[in-house]
C-alpha cells in the first residue's frame, strides 16, 4: 500500500510538473530569440510579441518553480531507501542542478522582470540568454539523473550503496544525450506549437491589414518553422533512443510492442483492438518497422517478453521483470502518434506560409482548427512519453540494481495518503488557475502596458512591477 | 574520530553555510510577507513591500534547493532519514512554498481586491509556516529527536512539537520578522519606512526574547554531547552571540541606521545557524533517548569520489553564483518609492488611513 500511494503520488507531482517544465524551456528559449530580433533589427513588431509571450512565460514558470521544489524532496520523502541507495551518484546531478541552473535561472528572471528601465537593452536581452540557458542547463543535470537510472554506468556497489567511479561516464552516458536531445527539442516543439496555436488563433481576431495582425501572423510563420525543425530533432533523437533502448532495456522496446515472441523483421503495429497478449482482435501493421526502429535493419532480430523474462529470472532470481503492457504499449502509441501530427501539423503551416504569404496561415479554415487542436499534442507526447519511459522501466527503480519496491520509505501509508490527496487538490486548483490566466494573458491587447511601465518614466523611482 | 579537515566535514560545514545562506536571505522575504499587514497602509504599501524582494525571493529560495541537493549528494542517509523522518513537516513547508510562490506572480494578474487579498493572504500564511517550522525543526534538531537503533525517526510530527522546539519556532518567525522590518525600513521611504522601524522595534524586543530564551533552553536541556564533538561551551557561545546581535540589532534601529541594523540582523541569523550546526557536529542526527542511535556525520557521507566532484564544481562555479547574485542587489539597491501616479490621488489616501491602521507614525 506504502508503494502504490508512494508511486502514484510520484508519479502525480512529476506529471504535472512536466506541464510547465516543457513550457518554460520552450518558451524562454522563444522569448529570448524574438527579443533578440526586436533588439538587432529595432523592430518594434518582434518587441511587442516578446513582451506578449514573455507574459505567458512568466505565468508558467511560476508554476514551473514551485512545483520543482517539491521534487527535490520527494525523494527523501516517499524514497528513502531508494536516496541512501543511489546518493552517491544521483544526488550529486541534483545538487549542481541547483547550483548551476536554479540560480541562474531563478536569479535572471528576477533581473529580466524588474530591469526592464534598469538594464540597457543590451544587457536586459542578455538575462533572458542566461534564463534560458539555466533552465536547458536544468534538464542536462536532472536528464543525467533519470538516464543512470534507465541505465547506470561508473558505478559500483559497496555495502549496499551504489558509489561513483567516474563522473564522467555518468555526464557521457549514452541514454542521457539520447534523452537530453529528445527532451529539449520536445520543450521547443511544445512552446512552438502553442505559440502557433495562439497567434493563429489571434491573428483571426484582430482586424485585416492592422499591425497587430500583422505580428501575429509573423509569430504564427516562426513558430510554425521553429516547431517544424524541432519536431524533426525530436523524431531523430527519437530513433536513435529506439536503438539504444533495444541494447539498455530490451524489456522496454519489447513492452512498447507488446512483442512477446523474440522475431526477425518484426511488424510494427499502430492500432490493436482486443487482447495484446493472445490473438488480437484487428490490428493495423507496418511489416518490418519494428526491426527498422530498434536494429536499423530490415530483418534485425528484435528480443521478445518472453524471452527477456526468462533471461532475467535466470540472471536476478525469480519474479516479474515484465511492465505493465498496455500501459507501455499505448503510452508509446500516443506519443509517436502526437509526435507524428505535430511534424505534419508545423510542416503544413511552413508550406502554407511558403514565398511569405502569411495571410494564407488564417485563410485556411481547416489548418486553424488544426493549430488551435494542436496546442494539444505536445502535453500529450510529453506526459505520455515519459509515463512510457518509467513505467518501461518497471519493475526497477533503478534498472538492474534496484526494485522499485525496495526503494519506498518507511513512513505511514495514512501519512503518504494524506500528502497525495492534498498534492492533488492543491495542484488541480493551481491547474486551473494557471490555465484561467494563460487564457486571460493570451487575451490581452498585444500593445497592453504592465505593471511597472507605468512608473518608469522617472528613474529615480523604482518600479513596481508586482 | 572524525577530523576537521576532511571532505567529510568540510561538506558539512558547507551545508550549514547553505542553510545560513538560505535564512539570511529567504528569512526577510519571509518577514517582509509576514509584517506587511502590519505596515502597509494601502494598496500601494502593500505593492511596495512586495516588489522590495520581487527581483530576489526566487533567487533566495535556490539556496534551500542547493542546501537540499548538497544534502542528498554529500549525505544520502541524512537526506533520507531526515526527510522521511520529519515528513508531515517538511509537507507544510513545501505546500506554504508553493502558496507564496505563485503569489508574486499571481497577484497583479487579476484586478479585483478579493483576488489581491487571496494571494496576500497566501504570502503571509506561505511566510509564516515555514518561518515557524523550520525554527522548530532545526531545534529539533539541535536537542535530538527520539531515534530507533537504525537512525530512523518514528515520532511523527506531534514527535517534533515539544516546547522548546516551540519556543526555538517562535524565536525564528520573531527573528525573520525583525530582520524581514528592518529589510523594509532600508529598502523604503516615506510613513511606510517609518513604520516598518516603528514594527522593526517591537519584533526586535520579541527576536531579543525568544531567541535568548531558546539558546539557554537548548543549553540546559542539553543531551550529553557526543564523543568527538566540539565541547559545550563553543556552541553556547556562538548562541549567545546570536542572542547578543539581536539585541544590539535593537539598538542600531533605535539610532536609525537601517544599514548596520541589517547587517545586525543577517548576522544574529548566521551565528544561529553557526551554533546549530557546532552543536550538532559530530552527528547530521543526534539522538535524544540514547547517542548511539544517532546518525555520525561519517556514516552518512558520500564516497570520497563524489565529495571530490562536488567539491571541484563547488569550487569552480560557487564564485559565479555570488558574482550574479551580488550584482542583482546592485541593481535594485534604491529605495523604493510611492510612484508619482499612485502619489497624488492615493497619497491623500494614505495619510488618512494611517492614522487609522498603524499607530499614527511619526515622520522619518
């Protein structure tokens, strides 16, 4: 009971959390490229769009922070066993995560917020750099601890602690460019398909022919291209985390098949109806394309359940070393999928918009429902990318060293029940609000004067920004 | 035996300048949020005081991240152990971070003044909580918390709730209000600055008090100190210390140098924290029931390779974090003041409910 109160609150606080982390990496990456072509072009168009997405930025970094501060303890909380374990080794990511990132991070923003009048332009654009920076450093350092745990290099255990032999190995681990690329691009493609979404979305509004309209159109064409790129680094890294997964965690690549029998020119299947396990129902197959994604070859054999379960009963004693199958199984379904329609989603956005004709973007009727639907999509791929990584990972916290349930505090279960329904309470109100002002913020006249620009004409007064 | 040299201890030294960093800094965001109903007069008060920490809280509470993180990577079985033992605290803690911290943000985004009291109400009770628990958990842990023989603590938080962690609680929401007034009084101008010293006053007799109380309390109720450990009297005197800066703290904002005040004030919080971790040296977990139980900082170490690492990257990239930092308070180092805009319709409107609120202030 422990356990599954434990890893559902895990898995609740990290979820949510991973709503805003993509956004804030995204985003602030694209305020600080539409700040930069405001300051070097002196384009007032790419200023307002800076200063209108950076309000959207700032609402969900907000969120982003608080959020993180309780997963720099949830491991001590509900994961004792697992953090005097794994110390050594995962701390030490977390800990120059703070260091290196947080500070920057949380130290710039403040910088960028208020030294707006303060700073000269040049230097204000230089701390949207340095935010932006800190929060790609940030998913460097906690990448680098998630990626030992799906696949753990220079360590060794003594006296039951699993203790550092090369940090190096740890920073060169294979899975954690693998993911690093993955993930970052993903935080983009998110960020660019919700600036797509939204400047679509109030291109439509404002009137022909006016400025604003105009700059919504120029936001829609970057981040239709900026989405597009990304997408394409995202499936790229994408395949290349296939190939590694079938050498690291055979388990994992079989589970996202639910390939129970070792094949050579294994199909690949987008849709099952009925049973996974037995004779299904209809399934639709792509011959080959599982041999292609995990051995690059036509007829590259690729591990079956079976087979891996036998295996690791033999290696680590008897027991269930299988996930949850349709968990893996459609998880992984869903993110490909959402993946897949945001490469044709941005990709028909760039043709649309092809020779400049950036009217085209809102002439579409169909491709604006799609813009505005597909600001969906990456908080589909990203939740259900990683629940398909943990949960492939199951039933190792850390693969082939630990069992997840091992790893649990010993606390009481009406303790953890108690934290995991006030987590959830507390973060479907804050979901909620959060949503209610990105709605309002994305509403606001692109022109809208903050707090705090109102009072700065005098220097000697500062401004009150909050 | 532990040494004194060592990566071991060099480690827990620098976590307990982490922490000390940590209330230095996020302990007058937090008094500035709790004092505000006291000083602030109007909505433009209430905007002042809390744009005096808005380019800084968030910087200052990545000093718990980085005492938090040091702690897991330097000494995985004290990361455990202490936060699976103090859970229900640690919970309100973090729960009262996330009220206060999307207050900053959320307040100015709705302008209604229900939806502005909601999220001042979230900053100060987000302030308040952590200003209590944090006192009372630090000397909790000072005084040794009941342990069972593998170190772990089962006492729950009723468990962490004895008196003189009370009044260790009280002493540090007295001490953070004092320093977070005194932090207003240098940071403002004008009625709101005079009445952030008149309240800087008051905490301070109660910082006086209560901080007194809790060091001689700690002293007396004193568990047998540990072999290997610094000798009683060394603690004691960075206690008194602290006690002594507090009140001399009173003294220099009686004489209305706000600047030697802070100072003051931010120095009371760091021999605090001195004293804490003097006390608890050689342990990361005294026991209270019986010694033996406790968690020695040895055995909770890291390996040496990894407090190698941190220690290099620690070494390299520490200057830079108080490079920017530094430069950010450079920044925002004026005084703020009524903006001319809000001067002239709520001025007027300032000056009568002052009389109103606060005791009517008397002019700077």
């Amino acid at each position: 009971m422990q356990l599954l109160l434990a890893r559902w609150e895990f898995a609740t606080v990290t979820v949510f959390h991973f709503f805003f982390v993509p956004l804030t990496i995204g985003l602030g990456f694209v305020v600080a490229v539409m700040q930069t072509l405001a300051y070097r072009r002196h384009d007032a168009s790419w200023d307002r769009l800076s200063r209108y997405f950076g309000r959207l930025f700032l609402i969900e970094i907000a969120v982003g922070v608080v959020t993180g501060i309780v997963l720099e303890f949830q491991f001590g909380l509900n994961w004792s066993a697992y953090s005097v374990f794994v110390g050594n080794i995962f701390g030490a990511p977390l800990a120059i995560e703070a260091l290196l990132a947080f500070f920057m991070e949380s130290t710039f923003i403040g910088l960028w917020i208020f030294g707006r009048d303060r700073l000269s332009p040049r230097l204000h654009l230089a701390t949207i750099w340095m935010v932006s920076l800190g929060t790609i450093l940030s998913a460097f350092f906690i990448l680098a601890a998630n990626s030992w745990m799906q696949h753990p290099v220079g360590y060794k255990v003594v006296a039951g602690q699993a203790v550092l032999t090369s940090f190096w190995a740890v920073l060169g681990n294979p899975m954690l460019w693998g993911s690093f690329t993955h993930t970052v691009f993903g935080a983009f493609a998110t960020a660019g398909a919700l600036v797509l979404g939204i400047s679509i979305w109030r291109a439509m509004r404002e009137d022909d022919n006016s400025e604003h309209r105009s700059s919504f159109l120029q936001a829609g064409r970057f981040a239709a291209i900026f989405t597009f790129v990304s997408t394409l680094f995202v499936g790229m890294s994408g395949d290349v985390q296939g190939r590694l997964m079938e050498v690291y965690q055979p388990m994992k690549m079989a589970a996202a098949e639910a390939l129970y029998k070792t094949s050579s020119g294994a199909p690949f299947s987008l849709l099952t109806i009925g049973n996974l396990k037995q004779k299904p129902v209809v399934q639709i197959r792509v011959p080959h394309l599982l041999s292609l994604i995990a051995t690059l070859s036509w007829n590259g054999q690729v591990q079956g359940i079976n087979n891996i379960q036998a295996a690791e009963a033999a290696k680590h004693g008897p027991g269930s070393y299988v996930p949850v199958i349709p968990l893996t199984y459609w998880s992984f379904r869903a993110m490909v999928g959402a993946g897949v329609l945001m490469i044709l989603l941005s990709g028909w956005g760039v043709w649309l918009c092809r020779r400049k004709q950036l009217n085209r973007l809102v002439g579409n009727r169909w491709f604006r429902r799609a813009a505005l639907w597909g600001m969906v999509l990456p908080f589909i791929a990203n939740t259900t990318g990683w629940v398909f990584t943990e949960a492939g990972r199951q039933p190792w916290i850390v693969y082939g060293l630990m069992k997840t349930a091992k790893g649990v505090s010993s606390v009481p279960t009406a303790d953890i029940a108690l934290t995991l329904a006030a987590f959830v309470l507390v973060y479907v109100v804050l979901g909620g609000i959060d949503a209610w002002l990105l709605v309002r913020a994305a509403r606001l006249d692109l022109d809208h004067a903050d707090h705090g620009d109102e009072t700065a004409e005098g220097s000697e007064t500062a401004s009150l920004v909050y | 035996m532990p040494r004194f040299a060592d990566l071991n201890t060099t480690w827990f030294a620098l976590i307990g300048l982490l922490w000390a960093g940590y209330f230095f800094l996020e302990g007058f965001d937090f008094g500035v949020a709790i004092v505000t109903p006291l000083v602030a007069a109007d909505e433009t008060d209430r905007r002042i005081c809390l744009n005096s920490v808005g380019p800084v809280w968030d910087g200052n509470e990545v000093w718990l991240l980085t005492a938090g993180g040091a702690t897991f990577a330097a000494f995985p079985l004290w990361y455990a152990r202490l936060f699976s033992g103090f859970y229900l605290a640690l919970f309100l803690v973090l729960l009262a971070l996330i009220a206060r911290g999307v207050s900053f943000e959320f307040r100015g985004k709705f302008d209604t003044p229900r939806w502005r009291r909601t999220w001042d109400w979230a900053n100060f009770a987000g302030s308040l909580v952590p200003a209590i628990v944090w006192g009372a958990a630090f000397t909790d842990l000072v005084h040794g918390v009941p342990l069972a023989p593998d170190g772990r603590y089962y006492g729950g938080l009723i468990g962490l709730l004895h008196p003189v962690a009370l009044a260790g609680g009280l002493a540090s929401l007295a001490l953070f209000a004092f320093h977070g007034s005194v932090f207003l009084s240098l940071k403002t101008s004008g009625d709101l600055r005079a009445r952030a010293r008149r309240a800087a006053s008051t905490w301070g007799i109660a910082a006086t008090v209560l901080v007194g109380t809790s060091v001689a309390w700690v002293a007396l109720a004193g568990r047998p100190a540990t072999p290997g450990g610094i000798s009683g009297t060394l603690p004691l005197v960075l206690g008194v210390l602290a006690s002594v800066a507090v009140a001399a703290a009173c003294v220099v904002v009686w004489s209305g140098r706000d600047g030697w005040a802070f100072i003051s004030t931010g120095l009371a919080i760091l021999l605090a924290m001195a004293a804490v971790f003097a006390r608890m040296f050689p342990e990361v977990l005294p026991a209270s029931n019986r010694a033996a139980n406790g968690i020695t900082i040895g055995a909770a170490a890291s390996q040496h390779n990894t407090l190698v690492v941190m220690t290099i990257v620690a070494a390299i990239f520490v200057p830079f974090v108080l490079a920017y930092t530094a430069w950010t308070y450079w920044v925002f180092r004026q005084r703020l003041t009524r903006p001319p805009a809000a001067g002239t319709s709520a001025g007027a409107n300032a000056a009568a409910p002052a009389k109103g609120i606060a005791p009517a202030p008397g002019s700077a």
